[in-house]
C-alpha cells in the first residue's frame, strides 16, 4: 500500500472516461509541475544504487521510479522560441529530421539483474546477435561511478526489441539471471483549454507545425453538438524525443491556441482499443466544487473511508483557484460507493450538499 501515500501531480485522462459536466474544468488542467519539465518521466533522479528489479511480470515501485529517472536524464530538450508555430525553419527541419531518424516507440528494451560487473560491451554483445542495437545504456551511481545492475538498450525496430524480451529474460549472464521486459517510455500527450468551435483539421494544422512524428490526433467531440469539441485532445507521436519536443515548445508561455493558452501533460498509453472494457475497469473519481484552500491530505482522508485511495491530483485552475480533483482508488466498487455517497461530505465541520461526484 505504499503508492496510497503518494499525492501525484500528473494527471492521468482517457477519453471516455469524462463526463459531460467536467468541460469547463478540464480546460484548466495543471501543467507539469517544474520538476517533471526534465523530459519522459515525471520523477527527479534520486540516487537510488539498489537494483533495480522490473521483470517483465511486474515491478516494484522503487523500480519504475528508477526507470522514469532514466527518462528525465537522456530525454532530448529543446529551446524556448519566441514564435513556436512559425514555419518550420532549416535548422528546425534538421532538428526533425535527427528526432525522426530515432528509433520509433516501443524499440527500447529494459534490462536488469546484470551483474555488477557488466559492461555496455557485454550487453552489445549480448544484444548484436538479436538484432541492430542503436544504443546501450548502463545505468551507474553518480557518485560511485558503479553500475546499478540496470541497462536500457534500444533497437531499431520494435521487432528487435520484442525478440530481445523473449531471447533475454531469465537468461544467465556472467552467473546472474537477468530480466528483459519493454521500456515504458511515453509518447502520448495531453492537451487542455482547446479552442472548442476548432474542428480536427484545424487543430491538426497547429499540433503538425509545432514539431514532427504526430501519429494520431483524438479531438474529443461535445456528444452534445457535433460541431464543437471538448476543449481537450490526446496527440500520439512516432517516438518520446518526438513527443518531449513538441510538449517543450507549447509549454512556451508565448504558444497559444488561438489566444488559449493549452495545458499540456503526458498522457498514459491507451491499453486498449475496447473502450467499454477499459471503462469497466476505471477506478477514479471526477469532483467538483471543491471548498478553496482545501487540501489534497483532507480529501484523501474524506474519500478514503470507501476504500483505499492511491492517489489525489487537485491541479491548479485559473488564478491558482482549484475547486476540483481527481481521486483515484484501488478498487472500482470503493468509487461507486464515494459516488452514492455525494452529499452526505462534510469538509472542516460544515456539510457540502452540492459537492458533484462522477465515476470517470
């Protein structure tokens, strides 16, 4: 239970999961907070020298930590421009040109267990046979110098690197069983306060100017009227350089979409295409009318008597005002018991009849 703790300030969205009356608030979604600017994933480095143990099974939490840490470090990075939807310059066409001759998402490869003294040669040797290795990284202590007994070793095709998680996991290297499992790197962003007369087509015009590999574009319609979107989007890129980029740029503060200025997030991979499956398994809540100065602790403790909460997300709205929250459980039934228990919330000793909850 030791993620129930943890009071996160990435906002996790799928599509489906929203409801009508959450428009006007999701427009408001927070940005990332200064410390997950770094790059992929959303933790600092933390020096942590014990192995790092992510088999393809599962991992422990300190083991995706570690692998998000990776991400923030050897994520490219990009300079703020004055203009980030100007036309695409030379120096610009170069620079996507180097991000789209990276290897595509999926192509990167997890390997850990290694043995103390592994080198970046024993893994290209032990990978080269597999198939062509673009790039191999051990993971060493900053102080020490001395491997963490974790690697990343990227192929050139996501074929490669499926081969590779079958060929290497549970394979003995120097006296040790290693584990191989996929880098879950992200490619998949998140964009709030969208303009909702835009239609696909112009939206699409801003996201492909602002940096390359855009893959799929989902601009959710107002079920309501057709002709209006939701004022939020998820843009899928080829790979995570190509992903960062563009997520770097339009958090610019001079990039606006038409005068809005978008709130911008990672967004987790869609698991799958069968969206009334992955509804059946939601497990998080939407509330809104939040009392102000109302502390994530307070709501955790007021929703956690229906089950265990893993985690609160309260982002900021406007003028730093955040009236509404997200409150996730471990258990989809604990949120359809906070869901009938709506007006029964009181909040410092004072009853909140109108206090709107929605299971996403």
């Amino acid at each position: 239970m030791a993620e129930s703790t943890e009071v996160e300030d990435r906002v996790d969205l799928e599509e489906d999961n929203y409801m009508e009356e959450m428009d006007d608030d999701v427009e408001e979604q927070v940005e990332e907070d200064p410390e997950e600017e770094g790059g992929d994933g959303n933790f600092e480095e933390n020096d942590d020298d014990e192995e790092y143990d992510h088999s393809k099974a599962g991992a422990s939490e300190k083991d995706q930590s570690a692998e998000a840490n990776r991400n923030d470090d050897d994520t490219p990075h990009v300079e703020e421009e004055e203009k980030p939807t100007a036309s695409v310059g030379e120096d610009e066409k170069d620079k996507h040109a180097q991000l789209l001759a990276l290897p595509p998402n999926g192509s990167e490869v997890f390997i850990g267990g290694l043995p103390k003294d592994a080198s970046e040669e024993d893994l290209r040797d032990l990978c080269e046979p597999i198939g062509d290795v673009f790039e191999v990284r051990l993971m060493k202590d900053k102080e020490s110098g001395e491997s963490k007994g974790f690697a990343f070793v990227s192929f050139r095709s996501k074929e490669f690197a499926k081969k590779a998680i079958d060929e290497l996991h549970s394979k003995e290297l120097k006296g040790k069983t290693i584990r191989c499992s996929l880098s879950e790197t992200k490619n998949r962003l998140f964009i709030g306060n969208v303009p909702k007369n835009w239609t696909e087509d112009e939206f699409r015009k801003v996201i492909e100017d602002v940096g390359p590999g855009v893959e799929t574009i989902e601009l959710i319609k107002d079920p309501q009227n057709p002709s209006r979107n939701r004022g939020f989007s998820f843009v899928l890129y080829y790979n995570n350089a190509c992903a960062d980029y563009s997520r770097q740029k339009m958090l610019n503060a001079n990039f606006k979409l038409d005068g809005n200025t978008p709130t911008i997030s990672w967004a987790d991979p869609k698991s799958t295409p069968d969206h009334s499956a992955a509804a059946s398994q939601v497990k998080a809540l939407y509330v809104k009318n939040i009392p102000d100065n109302t502390s994530t602790e307070k709501i955790k403790e007021l929703f956690q008597r229906h089950g265990e909460v893993t985690k609160v997300v309260m982002p900021p709205g406007k003028s730093g005002k955040r009236d509404f929250g997200f409150i996730h459980y471990a258990e989809r039934s604990s949120a359809l018991k906070a869901v009938k228990d709506t007006e029964k919330y009181e909040i410092d000793g004072k009853s909140h009849l109108h206090f709107p909850v929605f299971v996403l």
